[in-house]
C-alpha cells in the first residue's frame, strides 16, 4: 500500500492539475517518474535563507527516471 498525501488525495478528489515547481519534470505520481534532490539548492530547500525557486522550497524535483 502506498501512502499519499493530503494535498496529492485534493488533487485527485477535484481533478485539478498538482502546481508544478520550475525544476518539476512531471507531476508528481506521474508512472516513470521519481524524486530527486534538488539541484538547485542540494536537498535543502533554502537558498540564502528563502525557499528555493527550483524546488519551491521542498528540497525536491520530480524527473523522469529509466530513460526507456
């Protein structure tokens, strides 16, 4: 069983579209697709002391992962 989250089960209950952040190759659950660190900000989520832009500060990008 996979857990998700609150915001992930809104998402899918409304059928809106999750917000991607600049860094975000896909939507996050989309098949074929991964977290990564963000390259940006190394994980942290925080670049001089505000969120990170390429990440929106969860120290995390989705990317497309197997290359198939």
């Amino acid at each position: 069983m996979t857990k998700t989250k609150a915001s992930d089960t809104q998402v899918a209950s409304t059928g809106a579209q999750p917000a991607l952040n600049p860094g975000d190759e896909a939507p996050r659950g989309t098949t074929g697709t991964g977290e990564d660190v963000c390259p940006a900000c190394n994980g942290k989520g925080r670049i001089d002391g505000a969120p990170c832009e390429t990440c929106g500060g969860s120290g995390t990008v989705t990317r497309a992962i197997g290359g198939a």
